[in-house]
C-alpha cells in the first residue's frame, strides 16, 4: 500500500506521494517566483469553505495571466481526488499554477512558458505552535524592514515574494519573538508570513485594507464579527494605533484566530490571551463544522 502519511501531490493527472513530486530546475516558478498558490485547509474530513479559496486562485491566476489548461472543475475534482487518495483528513491543502519552463530555451518573454497546476497536502499545519497559541502570541514588528509596496508586487494575488517576510522572521526570532508583523513605509500595518492582523478597540474591530492579502479566514473573521455585533472597519491602521488597541490577534488558514499578548515591547490582556480574541477563536473552529462552508470528501474505507 502506497503510504501518503507525510503528504501527497497531484502532478500531470497523478496522485502521488509527496517526496515524489517535483519540478524543473528551469520552470520560472522556481527561478523567477513566477508562480501564485492559494491553500485551503481540510478539517474532520472536509474542506472548508472550497468554492471561495477557488474564487480567489482563479483571481490570481487571471491577474498574473497564468492559464494551465485546467478549468475550475477540473482543478477542483484534481484537490479532491488528491485529499480523499491520501487519506488525510486534517490537512493544509496547496493548489498552485507556475509560469513553467521556457519553451524557447533562453526567452526572457513570459508569453513563450508552459504554465502548469500541481497541488500538495501535508498533515495540517498550524504556522504558530499550539502551545505557543495557548500562551498567547508574541509579534515583532522591525523598524527597518518594510512590506513590499502593493504597486510593485500584488499582495492578493497570492506569491511566494517572501524577501520582506524572511527578512522580518530573522529579526523575529533573534529576538525571540513568535513571528513578524509588517508595516508599510508609512508606518500602517500590513500583514506577516502567512496571516492577517486585527485590534479589538472599545466594541470595534480594525484591519488592514491595503498591502494585503484579503486572506479567506480574515473575511471570515470579519463575518464573525459583525454576526456578534461588534463595528468593523478596513482602512490604514497606523501602528501607534495598533498598540494602544484592547486586544490583538492574528487570522490564518493555518491556524485560525490567534490571539496576541505581546507586540514588541506592548504587553496586551495583562500577558494572557484575550477574552475577546479567544471567543473568536471558538466560533472559528465552531464555524468550520458548519455545513454550508464545508466540502465532504469520500474517503476509501480503511482496510
């Protein structure tokens, strides 16, 4: 029996293990990050919210002018057959279309590549550890290290452009922070590695509506918030704003609502996650059992 119990991938209509997949040493995905992804998570056997993280994938691919020769069907069915064929059932879930390997060989013109999908899933991922998330989230946010400026590489369409990020996470745990939080050259606040920022102020949400990802799990925090009555609000949120906020936390697709107690030297819910934040983590994992957000997979009965 073919063993998918550290992952598996799908590539060129194959459903493989993980370790046995791979790309070419000249795709432009590798050499140029010419590449967008998106990644849903799998909980309990079904994938959450699917046909949006799609909406958002065929967006970026629309917006970087990537065509693998796959409909919407045919990629979906493709994510589909490849979780159910791994048999995970708690996984991080990765679609992703590349610019591919020049079809001239030495053209500097994109329009000569074969773009190509593949998709991977791994064992769920949680970006910060669980006990940490327990504790509470500690974030640095550097002085000198910027987002990338949304007019020169767009933050939606989702990249692998992570130059700021590893930069920023460097300076993190040298530190000995958890991760980094971005803020743009204006002093707002953008985004870290892989997640979304909110501030709890006084009944009112804030999060950031430019130089990010419109990250499907920020959405749904924004969805959470307004059915429990709290105001939201997407605009530039400065970071002295973002300090002096009641509580912070954090939303990914890898991890859901994490709260945050510390932001540099700011310690927030008196060094313990808050009540506010931790509520709304409850109604994240409450909310991904919800029927009309979930996509059952079929899975082979086990031998």
């Amino acid at each position: 029996m073919t063993d998918f119990s550290a992952g598996a991938a799908w590539m060129r209509g194959q459903v493989m293990p993980i370790d046995q997949a791979s790309i070419g040493v000249l795709d432009w995905g590798l050499t140029h990050s010419d590449i967008t992804y998106d990644v849903v998570p799998v909980w309990r056997g079904g994938f959450f919210r699917l046909e949006d993280y799609l909406d958002r994938f065929m967006a970026s691919m629309a917006d970087l002018r990537l065509d693998p020769a796959m409909t919407r069907a045919e990629i979906r069915a493709a994510l589909v057959q490849m979780v159910a064929t791994s048999g995970l059932r708690d996984a991080y879930v990765a679609m992703v279309c590349a610019r591919g390997a020049p079809l001239i060989p030495g053209t500097r013109d994109p329009r000569y590549c074969a773009n190509h999908f593949f998709a991977w899933c791994v064992p769920y991922v949680n970006i910060i550890p669980l006990d940490r998330v327990a504790a509470g989230v500690s974030v640095y946010v550097p002085d000198d290290i910027f987002r990338i400026p949304e007019d020169c590489v767009n933050p939606r369409a989702k990249n692998y452009h992570w130059g700021d990020f590893t930069q920023g996470l460097f300076a993190a745990k040298d530190r000995g922070f958890d991760t980094v939080l971005l803020t743009d050259h204006q002093g707002n606040i953008t985004e870290g590695p892989g997640f979304n920022a909110f501030i709890i102020k006084d009944g009112q949400v804030v999060t950031s509506d430019h130089g990010v990802l419109h990250g499907l799990t920020r959405r749904t925090a924004i969805e959470m918030c307004q059915e429990q009555g709290y105001s939201v609000q997407t605009r530039p949120l400065p970071l002295a704003e973002f300090l002096e906020a009641d509580e912070v936390f954090l939303t990914t697709s890898s991890g859901g609502v994490l709260p945050v107690v510390q932001v540099n030297e700011r310690h927030f819910s008196n060094g313990a996650p808050g009540p506010q934040a931790l509520a709304l983590r409850s109604t994240y994992e409450a909310w991904m059992q919800r029927a009309d957000f979930r996509t059952e997979l079929a899975y082979a009965p086990t031998p």
